[in-house]
C-alpha cells in the first residue's frame, strides 16, 4: 500500500538537546493513526518537521515518496493544523479562507461555504477571527485542512477547546472522511478515549523516541485484560499469589481489591489457589485497561524504560 | 509565487490600518505645507516660507520616512508573520515568502512615497514662490535618498521576517542613518586607507545630500547608489538565508 508519511532516521536538536531521536516511520494510505505522548514528548516538533516549519537536524522525510525540492509540491496533498491555528484577527472566516483559497489556487469559489459547513461554522462566517472561541478557531483550522481536498490530514490536538458534543462531531467528521475519501489522518490528542475510538494504530512517542507502534487489535490484546479480585483476606491472598507466581505483578487497592497484571491466562487456577486457602472471592472478573491508563504506564515510567 | 502574491495582495488591500496610515501622511504633508504658507501672515518676519525650506524637510527626515516604512512593512510582516506556518506546510517554499512580502511591501511603499514627493512639489510650486530650479533640485536629493532608503527599508524587512523586535529594529536604523558617520570616523582615524570610510557610512550621505540640497550645489551622485546596492544586496543575502533556517511557530 502506498506510503503517505515516511522518516529515515529523523533527528532534530536544539542546541544540545536531541529533542526527536533518530527516527523511522511510515504511515500508509488510509490510516488513522495516533501519536500518542506527554506534554513535551516531541509530538509538536514531529509534526512540525513533517509540516517544514523547522528543519531535521539529520535524517530524510518522504511525503507520497517525494523528497527533496519535490517535497513542498506534496505537502499541497496534505492537510496540517499544528498547535492552535493562526489566522488574520480582523478578517472574517470567509475572508480567511478566502486568503488561503487564492494562495492554494482554489478554483472554486464555493468550497469555502462548502468547508464551513462541514465544520459547522457556517452561521459565524461573518464573525471576526478576533471574537472566536478557542473550539471556533479550532474548526476554522480544520476547514482550513479540507479546503484544498487533501489525501491526508495531520492534525495536532485538533479537538483542543471543543465541548463533548463538538468533538464528536469531529470524530464523526473525521470518520468519515476517512471511510468515504479514503483520507489518511494522523492525529494526536490529550484526550485519549477519543482517539481509541477513533484511530486503527496506535504509536507512543516519549522523551523524542517513538517506544510502541500497536495496531488497534495489538493494543487491545496488550491494555486488555487485568484480573480483578475482591477477596476477603488481602493480605493472605498476596501471600499466596507471591508464593505461586514469584513473577506475579498486582496491585493492592482500597476495599479488599487486588487487581494483577500478569498470568492473565491463569485466571482459573488462581480462582482455584484462593479457593483451596479458604480465601473467600466475592468478586473475580477479567477487564481492559483503558488507553488513559496503558498511556499512564509509559509516562510513569513503568514501560520501556 | 503567482498565487501567494496575489494572496498576500488580498490581505493588504483589505488593511485598513495601512491606507490609513498612508492617508495620516499626506495630510501630515498637507498640514505642514499649509502652517508654513500661514505663518508669514501672522508674522511677516518668518524666515523659513520658502519652497527650499519646505522642501528640505523630507531632504532631512530620512529615519522619519524609514519609520513610515517600518509601519508599513509591520503591515505584512508584523503579527500577519504568525499565519505563515500555514503556507509553509502547505508547501510554499519559504524564498516565496520572503520576496513576495518583500515585493509587495516594497511595492507599497515606494508608491506611497511617489505619492508624497508628488504631493510636495504640488504644495511647493502652489503655497510658495514658483521655482523650478529648486524643483529640480528638490527631486535630484530624492534621487540620491532612494537607494539608501531602500536599503534602510530591506534592513527592516529582512529583521522583521526573522523575527527582530521592532525596538532593536529602530535601534539599528538609528544607528545605521544617523550615527554611523560619526561612529566610524573616530574608530578608523588612525586606519591607513579605511581613515576616510565615514564619508561612505549612510549618515553622512545623508547629511551631505541635505547640505547639497541647501547649498543649491546638489547633483546626482552614483556613490549613493553604490552604498545603498552594496547594502541592499548584503541584508537581503543574509536574511534569504536566515529566513530558510528559522522555525516558524
């Protein structure tokens, strides 16, 4: 499948600090994928080395295979919006995109209305820049993405300052462009249940290094999946599962609870290992780690480090 | 490049602030032209109602009008500098950038400036004695201020495109047109074959064009032209090159 993003040992420091080490990566047409990070990780900066806003310290950039000079003729496919979109303060949305419709060579005239309206600002498009609200300008910024029909959308927090309602309306909209245009989005956001609801891949850049690229199926698999305990004896049952499984990692909560993390599949002889210690279980069931928390584990320092 | 200056050309057709400021100039050209008509009638020994005087005011005024060009430069290069991130990811190359907003504010301003000088001869031949020998002398002085004007003007594009304050900005044309002279003059005194470089420094040009201009001895000089290209060429090669390197945030 053609590749729309490619790096080849993509680097980028400032002064002395490697702040994007040398990376590989590829995302192929018609992908969601999400790039996943704590504040600070080097999300922005990726994004902004694919965008050419800064330059790679060493290391290549393909972009639908081109390089090179030929590079900025196939960044016209792709749509970014990195960071909070900028646009003239005293112009309305239609004069925005009016501006940025005559630079990208537009023909039409209606694909403004058109944009707006997919993005629902078509009842502010006289309101200045200046009066938006930080979800309008980040709407605006979208519109901005789709106004020249790009095969590709990078979009950096784009659900930044929109309210529940709005950003499912954006997943929705981003769905669908996807599944309909076949357009490939490569996103990040903070807010981590969307994009599980909304991406197929999953990648997790920290400290400038890309740590973990998981299909949506292989994150299910990995963040799937603790057993969760509700025991009558917590102390004894820790005893226990440290004398079975020297290996075993758990967790001791509030309210009797213990929830483990590995032998997973053994789920049935430790049911059978409390029962035969008279450890009385009121509650064993088998549940997905959520992505906020299989994120958490790589900020915290828990995973690859 | 086609596309992106007509782009740029929408913007600042829609400036209001711009065209007003053009028009605050003229009128400043305006009130200044009809002050100094008045004033013999109020007092009839004042000197300067004269069309060399009226004149000499632009002759003098080069840091003036290289502000008046720095406000219109901030035009297209000032907060406007923000929306760029937008054009260089969609793939326009950053020498685009550069020379179209320089084209453009260039543009502006050397038409508003046409405008002045035409507005000022007008004022002079109507409010004052007719003369055209002081005319002409009048628009060789301008001859001879533009390409150092210029060069003060593609100084503050250059420091506007790569992000200098606008405080450092007229620092350095402060600098440049009016203490260079007097700088370089006393640094190089005791330099075998650099003790006469001030004479070449933009200042003194300057004040040699004004002295020339009241002296009625003004001519075109291709030493001023020289400076203001060598200037020129050396800002707009070291900005080009700044400019592909910045990051734009």
């Amino acid at each position: 499948m053609e590749k729309v993003i490619q790096t080849y040992q993509l680097t980028k420091s400032f002064k002395e600090e490697e702040v994007i080490k040398p990376t590989d990566f590829s995302l192929r047409k018609g992908e969601i994928c999400a790039l996943i990070g704590k504040n600070g990780a080097g999300k922005s900066t990726f994004f902004k080395l694919l965008a050419g806003q800064t330059t790679p310290t060493k290391g290549d950039i393909l972009l639908f295979g081109q390089s090179g000079k030929k590079i900025d003729q196939a960044r016209k496919r792709i749509g970014f919006m990195i960071e909070t979109p900028q646009f003239f303060p005293d112009f309305t949305a239609i004069q925005n995109l009016e501006y940025f419709r005559i630079q990208r060579g537009v023909v039409e005239k209606k694909r403004i209305s058109e944009v707006l309206e997919i993005v629902g600002l078509n009842n502010e498009k006289k309101k200045q820049f200046s009066d938006y609200s930080l979800g309008m300008k980040q709407r605006l910024g979208i519109a901005l993405g789709l106004l020249s029909n790009p095969d590709c959308l990078v979009l950096d927090e784009p659900t930044n300052g929109l309210d529940a309602e709005g950003i499912m309306e954006i997943r929705k909209l981003l769905l669908k462009l996807n599944q309909e245009k076949q357009i490939t989005i490569f996103i990040s956001s903070h807010i981590l249940t969307e994009l599980q609801l909304l991406a197929q891949r999953f990648v997790f850049i920290k400290n400038g290094a890309i740590v973990e690229d998981l299909s949506k199926d292989a994150l299910d698999k990995k963040s799937q999946k603790q057993i969760y305990l509700k025991v009558d004896q917590q102390a004894k049952t820790a005893q226990l599962l440290e004398l079975t499984y020297p290996d075993i990692q758990y967790k001791v909560l509030p309210n009797q609870t213990i929830t483990i993390q590995n032998h997973i599949d053994k789920s049935g002889e430790i049911n059978r290992l409390l029962n035969k210690n008279d450890v009385l279980v009121n509650e064993f069931h088998l549940e997905s780690l959520r992505l906020e928390e299989y994120f958490l584990d790589f900020v915290e320092g828990n995973k690859n480090d | 490049m086609i596309n992106y200056l007509k782009s740029e050309l929408y913007r600042l057709l829609h400036k209001k602030n711009l065209h007003l400021t053009s028009i605050i100039c003229f009128l400043l050209i305006l009130a200044a032209g009809l002050v100094l008509s008045y004033l013999p009638k109020v007092d009839p020994s004042f000197p300067y109602a004269t069309s060399p005087f009226f004149y000499s005011n632009v002759i003098s005024s080069g840091v003036l009008i290289l502000i008046v060009g720095l406000l219109f430069n901030i035009a297209l290069t000032g907060k406007d500098i923000t929306v760029i991130k937008q054009s260089v990811a969609f793939g326009i190359s950053r020498k685009v950038i550069f020379w179209s907003k320089l084209i453009l504010t260039l543009g502006y301003f050397i038409i508003v400036c046409l405008i002045g000088i035409g507005l000022m001869v007008v004022l002079g031949e109507n409010l004052f004695t007719s003369d055209t020998q002081v005319v002409i002398s009048f628009l060789l002085a301008c001859l001879n201020m533009i390409p150092i004007i210029l060069s003060g003007f593609l100084i503050i594009h250059t420091l506007k495109m790569i992000k200098v304050g606008e405080a450092y900005i007229v620092i350095t044309l402060f600098f440049i047109y009016t203490f260079s002279g007097d700088i370089l003059r006393p640094l190089f005194r005791s330099v075998s074959g650099l003790n006469n470089l001030y004479q070449y420094a933009p200042s003194t040009l300057l004040t040699e064009n004004l002295l020339n201009f009241m002296n009625e001895s003004v001519k075109f000089e291709f030493s001023y032209w020289l400076i203001g290209v060598v200037i020129s060429l050396i800002t707009l090669l070291i900005g080009s090159q700044k400019f592909a390197k910045i990051s734009i945030d």
